[in-house]
C-alpha cells in the first residue's frame, strides 16, 4: 500500500513538473536568441533546405533531425517546437530522478532532488529546445546505463551507441563524455587486455552508427558541407568567442569544493564501500572532462550545462554521508514533502504572474504563421512588419535583400527566404576560414541590398566584426531603414 502511494505521488509530480516545464517555455516572449535562431534551421529543412548546405548548423545533426521529424508530423511552429523543448527537458528530469534512484535514495528524495535540478534550470528552459540540453540529456543517459550495467557484458555494447548519440548531438560534448567514460576505465584497470578489448567492444556500435550516417550524408551531397561547418568551425569559433561573467566565480567555487571534497573522501577508503566510490569516481571524471563545455561562452548558461554533473555528484555525496542519516521519521519526511510543495506552489505562481502580464503586454500571431504561440511586444512586431514588407517589396523588382544580423531570423523565416550561412553572420558559423570565405561570396554578390546595424552597440557581441568592416569600407550606403543602414556593391 505505501509502494502504492508513493508511486502515486511520484507520477503527480512529473505531471505539475510536465505542465510547469510546458507553460514556462509558452509563456517566453519571442526575442531574436538561441530559440529563434534554432527554430529556423529547422524551419528551413522543413521547407525543403538541406541541413548543412543551406543552413547555419555548426554542431552535428540528431537535435535538429528530431526537429524536423516533429515539424513534419505535427505543423512547422513555434508551438511545435516548445513542445519539443518541453519534451526534452522533461526527458533530462525523469533520468535525474531515475539515476538517484539507482543510487538508492527514497523517492521522496529523488523527488526533491529532481525539483532542485529544475530550479536551476528554471530560467534557461526560456531559450528554447537546444542541441546542448539534448546532448546533456544523453549523457544523463550514459551515467544510468552505468549505474544499472556496468558489470554486465552489455555494458560497452550500448555505451557506445549513447556515445555516439551524445556525438551526434554535439560533436564536442561528445568527445568530452567520451574521453570522461574511457579515463574512468583507465584508471579503474590500466593498460590492461581487458581495457582495450572493452574499447573495442564500443566502438563495435559507435563506429557502424558513425558510417551509416556520413553514407547518407554523402548520398544526399552534404558531406563536405557537414565537415566543413561541423569540424572546420571549431578553431575560429573557440578563438573568436570569449565571454567570461563574474556572477560565475560562485558557480567555480562550488565546483572546486566538490573536487576536493570527492577526492578526500575517495582517498578515506574506510568511510563508504566499494561500490559507492566506484561511483563517485566515474561521476567526479565526467563531471571534469565535461566541464569543458562551458568554454570558449563562460556564460551562466554554458555554466549551468556543467555545473549539472556537479550538482548530480555533491548531492549524492551529501546524501550518503548525511541525509540518510539525519532524516528518518515519517515527520522529517513530512518536512521534505512541505517542501517539495512549495517549490510547485511558487513555480505556478510565478508562472501564473507570466501569464497574466504577457496576457496585458504582448501580442500573438495567427494560427498560420511560423512564430505561432511566441508572445510578441508590439514594438517588435511592428519592426518584423516593416522589414518583411520592405523585403518583399524588394523582390519583386529582383533585388535580394540580406539582413547580416543576429535578427535575420525574425524576417526571414516568415518570409520562408533562405540565405543560408548569412542568415546568422555569428564569428565561428562559417566552417574553415569562414570569414574569409564569406566576404569572397558577399563580394561577388550582385542585385543584393545588405542591412547591417547602423550603430555598433546594436551588434551582437558575437557578431563578425570583420565582415561588417568589410561592408563599410567596400560597399555604398544606399540609405537606411529602422535602425538599419542599406548597403550596395558599389
């Protein structure tokens, strides 16, 4: 009966989790940013555009497969494309929950400690579904795999097809869980017959999965492209695109003190059992070899993709040695269900504030357009109209129109325009010598009006700034529009 009634409140919970994930990403107002920006790549495979080719994906394809697969069942929107958010994040809190408990807490417990993962992530589920969090949601994959197989032969077998997966997610996570899972067996048996026939016993799924997807990639004449933005991307990327927040010393802090306090308690060999630091070592190397996402962006939200494993492997820590001990009367589970409560209780509150202040301040689309379900302000809306108008205005007498811009986007995808790399002219997006390539093809552009910002503090800071210099000095200003300036080949 109490197995019963814990179920019951488990499945409760993931359906207020469900619906607060859902309504939070419903109520983000539409902004030119990582959603709209994704949205779009998508939204052009929908319409017909290769993935690579036509598109500006530097990261590898599954998220975006996925995307399309929903865009073509269910409707290209933005609705579609929250529920696919939704989904995603959903999926990454079951997995925590499932983890913990595998860890063989109570599912109180694992209950309150998948509802502190939210809170973390409560503002970030805003930018929208990401190839990141899929790529994070993987890995969340791999680590249960671990925790429930690890002895088994079929361990190695699967771990490489989630490698695999957390690869074609994004190609540089997946590198890093990868030499994570492999350190940890190193370091576990040494330069030993069995370390390397268990690599091989990986790379039996990885390797297959790997070729199957560049032969179609080639079939369908997108291999170069797919290398080119994918891999060539890489060093101008990391070189060009520095950002640091001091509001993430305290998020170092925390990850530093995990360190030391996994490893004092690894090196006290009498405080937990075997298999309890078998774990804490695996967790404690991903942790590590992952926390190299969160470069060359050091923004709060690359830092919260690593902070994640930290959090995973302090709160098992902290459980084991301390709050298995401490709470163990039906009142101090009490106190932990209160708690849990009210969590749910101000999230919908919050939520419900959104609601009703989005209700009074924004706008909506109409059922047929792209951005459908995105509330919008008027002032941005009225921009998108103006430009979109001029746009077409422009096409019909010939004349091409690129909006070299982090707020492509906004008048491109309703406009259902393509112009492929130049969609987000971000430092980084344009594959190997990417800028050098994309002045070469801006120059030999012809019949083709150029919109760049006209003051310099309106650029996004990872906008190219060599390919606007570029315009400036070699283009004529033909006028202006909004807080555009209209360039021509001269």
């Amino acid at each position: 009966m109490k197995k019963n009634s814990a179920n019951f409140w488990v499945v409760l919970l993931f359906i207020a989790l469900f619906m607060l994930l859902f309504f939070n990403t419903l109520l983000t107002e539409f902004s030119a940013s990582d959603e709209i920006w994704n949205f779009q790549n998508i939204y052009k495979m929908w319409s017909g555009g290769l993935i690579y080719q036509n598109n500006n994906v530097i990261v590898t394809p599954i998220f975006f497969l996925f995307g399309h697969l929903l865009f073509s069942i269910f409707g290209a929107n933005v609705l579609i494309f929250r529920v696919y958010n939704t989904c995603i994040y959903f999926s990454k809190y079951v997995l925590i929950f499932l983890i913990f408990r595998k860890l063989k807490d109570k599912k109180i417990f694992c209950s309150l400690y998948t509802l502190l993962f939210f809170l973390l992530d409560f503002s970030f589920v805003k930018s929208g579904a990401n190839y990141n969090t899929l790529a994070i949601t993987f890995c969340l994959l791999g680590i249960l795999w671990f925790l429930t197989h690890h002895e088994k032969k079929s361990y190695h077998f699967v771990q490489g097809l989630v490698i695999f997966l957390v690869f074609f997610s994004k190609q540089t996570t997946g590198i890093y869980y990868a030499f994570g899972v492999v350190l940890f067996e190193l370091l576990e048996m040494g330069w030993c017959k069995k370390f390397f026939q268990n690599q091989g016993l990986k790379l039996c799924t990885f390797l297959p999965c790997l070729f199957i997807s560049l032969a179609i990639f080639y079939q369908a004449g997108n291999l170069l492209a797919f290398w080119d933005l994918c891999f060539g991307s890489i060093l101008e990327f990391g070189t060009s695109n520095h950002t640091f927040s001091y509001k993430n010393i305290f998020t170092f802090a925390f990850m530093t003190f995990t360190i030391i306090f996994s490893i004092f308690i690894l090196r006290k060999q009498n405080i937990l059992p075997k298999s309890s630091r078998k774990t804490i070592k695996f967790l404690l190397i991903l942790a590590i070899t992952l926390s190299f996402n969160m470069f060359p962006l050091a923004n709060l939200y690359h830092m919260n993709m690593s902070l994640l494993f930290y959090l995973l492997l302090f709160l098992y820590l902290i459980d084991l040695l301390l709050i298995r001990e401490l709470f163990t009367t039906k009142s101090q589970f009490y106190t932990i269900f209160l708690i849990s409560f009210l969590i749910i209780y101000i999230s919908f509150f919050k939520l419900g504030y959104l609601y009703f202040s989005n209700m009074i301040t924004y706008e909506n689309f109409d059922k047929n357009h792209p951005f459908y379900n995105a509330p919008i302000s008027s002032e941005t809306k009225q921009r998108m109209n103006v430009l979109t108008n001029y746009i077409s205005k422009k096409a019909t007498i010939g004349t091409k129109v690129v909006v070299l811009s982090y707020e492509a986007a906004n008048f491109m995808v309703p406009l259902n325009l393509n112009n492929g790399t130049l969609d987000l002219p971000l430092q980084g997006n344009f594959g190997y010598h990417g800028i050098q390539k994309t002045i070469d093809k801006i120059a030999d552009m012809k019949q083709t009006e150029f919109l760049i910002f006209t003051k310099d503090e309106d650029c996004f800071y990872q906008e190219s700034k060599q390919i606007r210099e570029y315009i400036l000095n070699h283009f004529k200003k033909n006028g202006e529009i909004l807080n555009y300036s209209i360039y021509i080949n001269k």
